[in-house]
C-alpha cells in the first residue's frame, strides 16, 4: 500500500487554530503526569493558562483550576510530524463503492504534513495548590514570605 504524505511548497503556512502553540510558528508538545478529569462535554474548554515567562525561561508554569504546574521545557531527541488526513475531491461518491460494498479505498487517502515537533514541555512534578491572593507565574508570593521574614527578624 502507498500512501502519499505531502510537504507544504512555502514555509510561511501558519498553524491551525486548533493546535496548541507557543509561536506563529512552532508547536510544543504538552506533556503532564495524570489525568485531566473534565465533568461534561469538553468540546471548546480551555484546560489551562500556559505562561512562558521568556522565550528561553527554563520554567514554564501551567494553571489548571487552582493547581500551579511548574514545568521544563525539553529538545526532543527525533522530532516528531504533525500530520493532517486529507482525501483528494471525488465527484463520484457512488462509484467509490467496491465490489464487496465498502466505502471508498485507503488508495485515495493522503496525509499533509503540518508542523514539526521539536521540543515538549514537561510538568512532572506535582501541582501547587494556589490561593485566591496570590498570581500564579509571578513573584508575588516569595515578596510575600521575604516581607513576612524581614518582620520577624526587625
């Protein structure tokens, strides 16, 4: 069996809205440790808020209702293709039928590859409980604790 996988002509193809991205051009892998448990139809749910402080910053964090992940960001040793199932426009819907019935081929399937994958962020620990006062991905909560020190020493 052959089936074609086709690269874009032009590198300037923005990314589906879809996808999760970090950029108008890269696309990161998420990887958490668990399970995300959603009550009802998850169809158009935001799951989190992903924060990257800089676009180098070893520390990216992941707020998930009132749960704080702090993660890493990873170079992946191979990286990985997005790919996007397509199948060519065929007029003939009812020709497409075999001899046994079946719907159409895998022949006339082909794959467009959409993005490279090259590095994830990993959230491996687990997750901090977070308070209404404090912003999570700011350092408000360690001015907080360098206050509540600095009155106990004076």
């Amino acid at each position: 069996m052959f089936i074609p996988i086709n690269l874009a002509l032009d590198g300037s193809n923005k990314l589906p809205s879809q996808l999760a991205k970090i950029s108008h051009d890269e696309l990161v892998l998420i990887e958490l440790q668990g399970r995300l448990e959603v009550e009802g139809d998850r169809t158009g749910q935001a799951v989190g808020k992903l924060t990257l402080e800089k676009v180098g910053s070893p520390k990216p964090t992941l707020l998930i209702g009132h749960h704080l992940l702090e993660g890493k960001t990873v170079t992946l040793p191979k990286p990985l293709a997005v790919l996007h199932r397509s199948r060519p426009n065929c007029q003939e819907t009812s020709d497409s039928q075999g001899e046994d019935g079946s719907q159409g081929s895998q022949e006339d399937v082909s794959y467009d590859i959409v993005a490279l994958v090259k590095r994830k962020i990993v959230f491996a620990k687990r997750p901090i409980p977070v308070t209404g006062g404090v912003q999570p991905g700011s350092m408000a909560g360690d001015r907080d604790k360098k206050e509540r020190k600095r009155a106990k020493i004076c």
